[in-house]
C-alpha cells in the first residue's frame, strides 16, 4: 500500500496532533538514552516503524511484530515483514515519507541515515531511538535489552537476551575447536570488474575473526578494490564472496575464474562459499547461528 507524501508543514502539525493524544491517554512510558546520546521517551507502540533488519528481528522476537507499520528494505526476516509497506533503503531514507506514516516511535539501526533525515524526525517530535552500530556480539545483546527497555518488554529482553547469550556460547566453543585459522578474502561487490574488498572496520571483517579466520585485508579500511596482483599477494585460503553478487557472475565455478581470483589459492582450490548479508553480516538476533555457518563454510564442512 503506498501512502501520501503530506506537506512538511501538515505533517508537523499531524505529529503535534498525535504527540498530544498519546500524552493524555499514555498506558506506556518509558525513556532510555540511544546511541547518539539523545534521551528518548516512549509513549506509544501502536505503529512502530522499523528500520534495520537487525532491530526488525529483535521487534518481532520480542512479540510485537503486530505493531510494525512499515520497514526498511533490509528488514527481510521474519517473513511476515514482506507484507509491510517499505520506506526505502536504510542508508537513504526520506523524513517526509516516514512521518506520512504517522509513526508513533521511530526504531533505527546504528547504518541508518543519512544524518540529516534522522535530525529532521527529531525536529517533527516522533520518538526516534538509533541504535549504535553493532561489529561485536556484546553490542547485539546491549541492543536486544535497549530495544525491550524501550517497549516496555523487559522480562521478554532478559530471556531473549539469556537464549542470545546462550547461544553464543555454544557457536563460541565450536569456533575455538577448530584447528585451522584459514585466511579469507571477502568480496563485497564487483566494481566494474575489480572485486571490492574488505577490510577493517566492517561488518565482514568482524563476522571473518569471529568464526575464526584471518581477513588478508585487515590491514586496510573499509571497502577498496583490488587487483590480480594484490590478490596473489595476499594469497588467500578461502573466498567468501556476497550471495548476489555470487549469482551474478555466474557461480562459484565462475567466480573462480576470475582473474583476481584464479591466481590465489582460493580461486586454484574453488574454495568459494557464499555469505547472506541480512543473516550473516546483520548483527541481530540470529548471530550465533550465523557465526557457525561462516565458520563452517570457510572449512569447506557445509
């Protein structure tokens, strides 16, 4: 259902509107610091608007999936989501077409931006709580409890939080049996034919040392392309390699044939494993499992 872009001026008033209403007949209250040190009180679950996959999955674990009104495009879990309206891509969202939503609380990612829209919620009154951005699984637990305390869904946080904790345990004691580190490059994209590589400081980085591996590019920043002759140099024992832009290209048989990939020892063993952004690289929830599957792939043992 796609709905009306209003006018800046009558969706502030519509906020001040609704503000109001849920002050005066409130039977939830709830105030809690988000990531950018802005004090945020919650009045009203009736439509949450949900941006992340990661808090999208903490929502619904939590039980109040009902109340999501719209999501990002990244929100693809749980499946239920699907049929909600989508307000865009999570990097580049539009004020006006979250507040003609009419949210009553505003749930972001640490990656949801651009900064300018979210000052701009803020200014409109909606309740907007942004998460930090999450690279380490003492950040997923801390947000599962900020999101609970903020909906007023303590007691369900702290067991969802004890089963995350649990979990993590049990992928964390899998991990260190293994007796290999192998060393992994990860590809991002296929930059006009230059695979992007990654390396400190990304979410891919951060899933390659929890399952145990090595990143070869861990001493450079974030994304950057790569050639031939770097990527022998780096010699990697594994390929982890995005799931569309795996597709993309053709398969692992193809993506083995590629020029930066032939000549590493990855490419000449067609040790190639596809990695789900939403589930391995999303730092919600399901994090645990998402550890032991990397970890699993990368060893070629699934």
């Amino acid at each position: 259902m796609r709905h009306p872009i209003l006018s800046r001026r009558a969706l502030l008033a519509g906020m001040a509107a609704t503000t109001g209403a849920v002050m005066t007949g409130a039977a939830h209250a709830a105030t809690v610091m988000d990531a950018d040190q802005q004090q945020v009180a919650v009045t009203d679950l009736s439509r949450i608007v949900s941006l992340g996959g990661d808090v999208t999955e903490i929502v619904y674990a939590l039980g109040l999936g009902g109340n999501v009104v719209a999501v990002d495009t990244t929100s693809l879990f749980p499946p239920a989501v699907e049929a909600l309206p989508k307000v865009g891509y999570l990097r580049q969202l539009g004020s006006e077409a979250l507040l003609s939503l009419r949210p009553s609380v505003i749930l972001a990612s640490g990656d949801a931006g651009p900064p300018a829209a979210l000052r701009q919620l803020r200014g409109a009154g909606v309740p907007l709580l942004h998460m930090a951005t999450s690279r380490h699984p003492a950040d997923v637990a801390e947000k599962i409890s900020l999101i609970a305390r903020a909906l007023d869904h303590d007691a369900a946080g702290q067991a969802m939080r004890a089963r995350f904790e649990a979990e993590l345990a049990r992928a964390q004691t899998e991990v260190a049996g293994f007796p290999t580190r192998p060393r992994c490059l990860f590809i991002l994209s296929m930059n006009g034919g230059a695979p992007m590589a990654a390396g400190a400081n990304t979410a891919a980085d951060a899933m390659i040392r929890l399952a145990g591996g090595s990143n070869v590019f861990a001493e450079t920043h974030g994304y950057k392309a790569i050639s031939p002759e770097v990527a022998a140099a780096a010699a990697p024992d594994v390929l982890l390699m995005m799931s569309h832009t795996l597709e993309g290209i053709g398969g692992p048989a193809a993506a083995a044939a590629l020029p930066a990939i032939a000549v590493t020892p990855a490419g000449r063993d067609r040790r190639i494993a596809a990695v789900d952004g939403n589930f391995h690289l999303g730092f919600g929830p399901r994090l645990p499992a998402a550890i032991t599957q990397i970890a699993r792939r990368m060893r070629g043992l699934e």
